[in-house]
C-alpha cells in the first residue's frame, strides 16, 4: 500500500509527538444541495505560492487549460502583491531560496518570466559551521559541479513577493484559471448525494462552488484538511525565527553570492545575500531573546548582535543574551554604544586582534586595504538594518497524516504548508510546496489526458506516492539536525564536529550528499542535465542528510571512531551507498 494511505502508519518512524486532530468547521445552516452552485473541476484555496504555483502550473498544460475549469480562493488582496512596487534598493524580509530544480519548474510552466531576475541573487557557495567547535563544511557549486543554465548556482534567494507577483502576472495571461480574492470560505461541506457528492465551498460573498478536485494550499491553519478531517501530528519548537533585511559594504574581492550559516546551541542564524550590499536575516532563537532584540533594542544593538553571532565564541554569546536580559528585565535598554563596548571587551579577552575576520567593530567597514585572511569565512559586516523590516515568528514542526482524503473528505489534496511544515533552517519550506505542486499538476494533467475522474482516490494516488515520503525524509532530517545542534553536551559536539570535518574534506562525498538531498540538476560539459533526485533540496538541507546519522552521540562516536582508527574507505562507502546509493538516475 502506498505511504500516503491513512492505512499505512509511519509507527516506528516518528518521535514521539502530539497529534493535531482537525477541528472540523463549524457547520452553519447551509443548505447541501448544490443546484445553485457554480461547477469547477479543480477549486484551490489559498493564495500563496504553493497555490498561486498551482494555478500557474494547470494553466500552461494546453490540453488541462482547453477542457478543465480552474478557480482560485483567496481571502486577502492580490492586486497588493500583484502591484507591488517596492523602492528601489529596498527589500522585503521574507526570502527563499529557490533550488535549481523549483526554478526549472518555474521556468518550464512560464511564471519564472515574469518574476524579476534582478532582485534575485545566484547562491554559488554555502558556508556553514558549528558555533562551539567552529567545525566548518563549505560548498562551492563550481567546484561540485552544480550549474543553471550554465552557470554555477545551488540555489536562487528572491523576495517571496516577487514570485508571488511573477506567478500573479503569469495568471493574468491564462484568463482559463479565475481567481477570486478578497474573499473568505465561510463553509465547507459535502454535497448530498447518492454515491457521494462533490465538495461544496461557501463564499464570504454567498457565492457557491461545487469541486470536482478541491485543493487545501491554504496554510498550517488549512480550513481543506479540516473539512477533510485529515489528522496531522507534530510540535513547536522552543524558538522564534528573526528575520531582517541587512545592508552591508560591498566585498572587495568576490561578489555577495555566499550563503553563511552558523548553528548556536540557541538556534542556527543564517545570512542570505540579496544584492552586492543587501542581505537579509533569518536567525532563529529563544522567544524572550526575539522579544528583546526585534522590540525591546535599538536597531543599532541588533546590529552589534548579529555581527557578534557569525563570529564570537558561544560562551561570550551566552554572556551578551544575559547582558541584554537583564538590562531589558530591569527596563533600561542597553544602548549601542553599550553593547559594542561589551562585544569589544568579549574580543580581547578572546585574543581576537582589531582587523582579524572575527572582529566585529564596525570600523573594519571603513578599510580600503586588503581584507583579512580568511575573510571569506564569514559574512560581511552588517552596518543597518532596513526600517521596518525586523520581524519575529514561532516555529513548528507539522505532517499531515495522509495528503488525499477519504470518505466524506474525499475529492480533498493537500499541498505545500497545508501538507507539512518545516523549520526553516535548511530554507526548504517553500521548494518542499513546489514540488508538490509540479507532482500534482503531472497527475491532473495525465488524468485529463486519459479521461479520468481527476477527483478519485486512485487518480490523486500517484501524487502522494511521489510527494509523501520524500517531505517525511526531509521533514525527519532538519528536525534531527536542529536537536543534534542544539545540544552542547561535549560527546554530542565531538561527534557531529568530526562527522562534519570528515564530510568536508571529501568533494566526492559532498557531491553525493548534495545529490542525495536533492541537487537534481548537475549540466554535463556540453550543457545537457542529468538529473539526480526529485526533492530540490540543496541547501542546508544537504548538510541534514550529511550528518543525520550523527544524533545519536553514542553511535556517532562509535561510527567515527572506526574512521579515525583506519576504517575511513568503508566508513564513507557506506555512508554514500546509505544517502545517494537509491537516488542517483
């Protein structure tokens, strides 16, 4: 039986968890009958990229677009992002990045046209180390030989706006697929029928409409995998993501295409280049500390902080969060000034000289020389902050239990954060909805084709097949990394530091592991692809798969210790027939 069957448990594979049983929507004194319904074959609700990808998606298959009846549900404004005109050198603070493969999918739908490349940036390295032994594994796509349209690339950081208008100007060109924004689902309910009604959506605005297919890409909160009664498991994690856009000088030496990431026992802070001297931040950490730093600080203190964070050792860091803490408990802020004092004498007392790469005084900006050795190591120094854009959010952890209902949730699918959500550290929330969405339109578009009932169980099955075990193994391995890093027992650190440095020191075991994680596309010399996995989960997420063996310290001392005694070649080996050895086509 297929994985995504409610009669196929993943019981043995989970942690213990805390099942999210749906509340079904109250149920209002609507009438079932659907005679003054308006028919669609496919209703999506929600309008965000996963469905506005959807949309996109089901538009630019002819022979879907020609003979199928499309609607999108949305309850806020789309012409907001659809006339989005942001100033120009300023960004919005919520960024992903887009794997090689979700732009491929982009592309080959035609919505990437008209997302504007030039407030994208190309990620052509990956630097991401761990922040009490500084143990470091770096990624190069030259080296790895990972490239776009032949160029290097792991990856693509855009605005979500600016997909999200992309995908909204694609729509306006395929009249076919109506969207209906500024409004809300009042009721879901099942048509009564004899041998099974269709789903039947109540508008805010008293319109009605019958679904053939209805797709949930309405969220974490998703009103589709309520109605469907589909149960999901999962919990909050004990910290807040900060996210900020950052400016910064220009790098003297190379271009800003490097993505730095830093795992804190409190959360990994990561740096995400936007523009030559535009980045933005996604630093996850303790609530109260969130609170401190996006609305108890000056913008100046934050600064300081984050500079502080990609480079001074764990145990000042702890020291500062204490600072700040107390002086906000007592209700007098710490001043700029005041934390940069603190951070300068943490510097010292560390043997860090004023121009050396972990300096984080601000006047290293100011040099027209030659960058330090090792400069490349860690992110520029951040100078400000964007007004307005410093923001925090809990996170969470979340897996449907089945993505296709059943019984009176049948004609029901679910798609993108309505289906799972991921923490964000491996930068794949986003990617993870695209490629449902690209897995489903295939399976709606074969169904057209052949003249089936695209709203069946057994129509919809290949899609769960394709998307449902592969988010659970990502899912699995971000949560695992983020508990392995959260740790600062020292048989913990010992073990994943080793198992990280080992992985480093191999470009032939980094290419599997990106490979396995979802690299998907490698261009041959001669400008072909050869595609090497379906997830599109580069990133980060290459280093989850990497080291997602390493969480338990016992094992790990013991699997490392056979490498460090002489048993490195089948160590590896098996480490590559493990991660790659199924995925490689």
């Amino acid at each position: 039986m297929p994985p995504c069957s409610s009669r196929v448990a993943l019981t043995g594979l989970r942690p213990r968890h805390h099942r999210l049983v749906p509340n079904v929507l109250k149920r209002k004194p609507y009438s079932t009958s659907s005679s003054d319904a308006e028919d669609y074959d496919v209703v999506i609700v929600g309008g965000g990229p996963a469905g506005l990808a959807l949309g996109s998606a089901l538009g630019s298959i002819p022979h879907v677009r020609e003979t199928t009846s499309v609607a999108l549900v949305e309850a806020g404004d789309l012409a907001k992002i659809r006339e989005w005109s942001p100033q120009e050198g300023t960004y919005s603070n919520r960024v992903s990045s887009i794997t090689n493969a979700s732009q491929r999918f982009l592309e080959g739908i035609g919505a990437w046209l008209h997302v504007e490349e030039s407030r994208t940036m190309p990620m052509e390295e990956m630097q991401v180390w761990d922040g009490i032994s500084d143990a470091r594994i770096s990624y190069a796509a030259s080296e790895l030989g990972f490239r776009h349209n032949g160029k290097p690339q792991m990856a693509r950081l855009t605005e979500n706006l600016n997909l999200q208008r992309g995908l909204l100007r694609h729509l306006t060109s395929i009249p076919e697929v109506h969207l209906l924004d500024n409004t809300k689902v009042g009721e879901i309910s099942k048509e009564e029928r004899e041998g099974g009604g269709w789903p039947l959506v109540r508008l805010s605005n008293g319109r009605l409409l019958r679904a053939r297919l209805l797709v949930g890409a309405d969220g974490f909160s998703s009103p589709v995998r309520s109605y469907a009664e589909i149960s999901s498991y999962g919990w909050s994690y004990p910290t807040h993501a900060i996210v900020a856009t950052l400016s910064h000088p220009p790098l003297s030496l190379s271009p800003n295409t490097t993505a730095y990431q830093r795992f804190l026992p409190t959360g990994p802070i990561a740096f995400l280049p936007l523009s030559p001297t535009v980045s933005s931040l996604v630093w996850s950490t303790r609530p109260n500390f969130a609170q401190i730093l996006t609305k108890g600080v000056d913008n100046g203190v934050l600064v300081s902080m984050i500079n502080a964070a990609f480079r001074l050792p764990e145990v000042s860091m702890k020291y500062l969060h204490q600072v700040l803490s107390d002086a906000a408990e007592a209700g007098r802020p710490v001043t700029p000034e005041q934390i940069q004092e603190e951070i300068a004498f943490r510097e010292r007392s560390h043997a860090i000289a004023a121009h050396s790469p972990l300096s984080s005084s601000l006047s290293n900006t100011q040099s027209t020389g030659l960058p330090p050795e090792d400069a490349e190591l860690y992110p520029p120094l951040v100078t400000g902050v964007q007004p307005g854009t410093v923001a925090s959010f809990p996170l969470r952890f979340n897996h449907a239990d089945v993505y296709i209902g059943e019984g009176r949730g049948a004609r029901t699918v679910l798609v993108g954060d309505a289906a799972h959500t991921i923490h964000p550290l491996a930068g794949q929330g986003l990617n993870m909805g695209l490629m449902d969405v690209e897995s489903l339109a295939k399976c709606i578009g074969d169904a057209v084709l052949t003249g089936a009932d695209i709203g069946s169980y057994t129509t919809l099955l290949p899609y769960a097949r394709a998307r449902y075990f592969e988010n659970h193994k990502l899912l699995s391995a971000v949560d695992k990394l983020h508990k392995l890093y959260s740790s600062t027992s020292e048989p913990v650190v010992w073990a994943r530091s080793v198992g990280l440095e080992v992985v480093n020191e191999l470009d032939t075991l980094k290419a599997a592991l990106m490979m396995s994680a979802g690299a998907n596309v490698k261009e041959d010399g001669n400008g072909g692809q050869k595609v090497w996995g379906s997830v599109g989960s580069e990133m980060w997420g290459a280093a989850a798969k990497g080291i997602e063996s390493l969480a338990g310290a016992a094992s790990a001392a013991a699997m490392l210790g056979q490498v460090v005694g002489g048993a490195m070649g089948n160590g590896i080996q098996q480490l590559v027939r493990n991660v790659a050895g199924e995925r490689r086509m």
